[in-house]
C-alpha cells in the first residue's frame, strides 16, 4: 500500500502569505499532485489544485482539498474553475458567485458555517 503524505511550504510576501501543498507518495518518493493558496486581509485564495492523469479517481484530490479547508479554519475559500470542475468543488461546499454569460469560468466560495 502507497503511503501518502502532504507537506506545505509557506512563503511570506507583502502581498500575504502563499502555501504550496505537494502531495507525495512516500513510497516512489514522487509527487502526485499539488495545490496553492494565498492568505491576504482574512481571506483564502485557492489558485490551483492538480493531481497527475494517472493517479486521479483515487481520492488524492479530495485528500488535498480537505486539507485545504481544515487549514482554512474560519475563513471563506474562494476560486475560480472551468464550468467541467464545479461539481467537484461542490461537494466541498463551494456554491457559484458569479457566472458571466460569456465565459467558461466561474467564481466559487465556501463560507464558513
């Protein structure tokens, strides 16, 4: 059995801080996926979240995101996806905020409850 682990690196900028969370399998020693925040004035930014083709369907996503939103706390999430992507972040609690007609993309926000 692969033995996962998540390890996040911080960095403090004037902007806020920013978090890399990488995803590794302890047992190949690779990283399998990956996901980046930003924390500024209160709020938490999720800027992307990756897992690679081959390991997907398995649960590391979900393993990433719930570690995003325990990591959270308190504080609102917020993002924006591709249309294809929001029933995964809506299992997750994130609800739609804005939609242009136009576009392909969507803003999304999980408040805290």
């Amino acid at each position: 059995m692969n033995i996962m682990k998540i390890i996040k690196h911080k960095l403090h900028t004037e902007a806020g801080t920013q978090i890399l969370y990488k995803l590794i399998n302890e047992e190949l020693q690779i990283v399998i996926g990956k996901a980046a925040v930003s924390r500024f004035n209160g709020e938490v930014r999720l800027h992307t979240i990756y897992i690679k083709p081959e390991y997907r369907g398995m649960g590391y996503g979900e393993r990433l995101i719930r570690k995003i939103i325990e990591d959270g706390g308190d504080t609102p999430i917020s993002l924006c996806t591709h249309l294809g992507n929001i029933s995964f972040f809506a299992k997750y609690d994130f609800e739609i905020i804005t939609n242009e007609d136009d576009s392909s993309l969507v803003e999304m926000v999980r408040r805290t409850f």
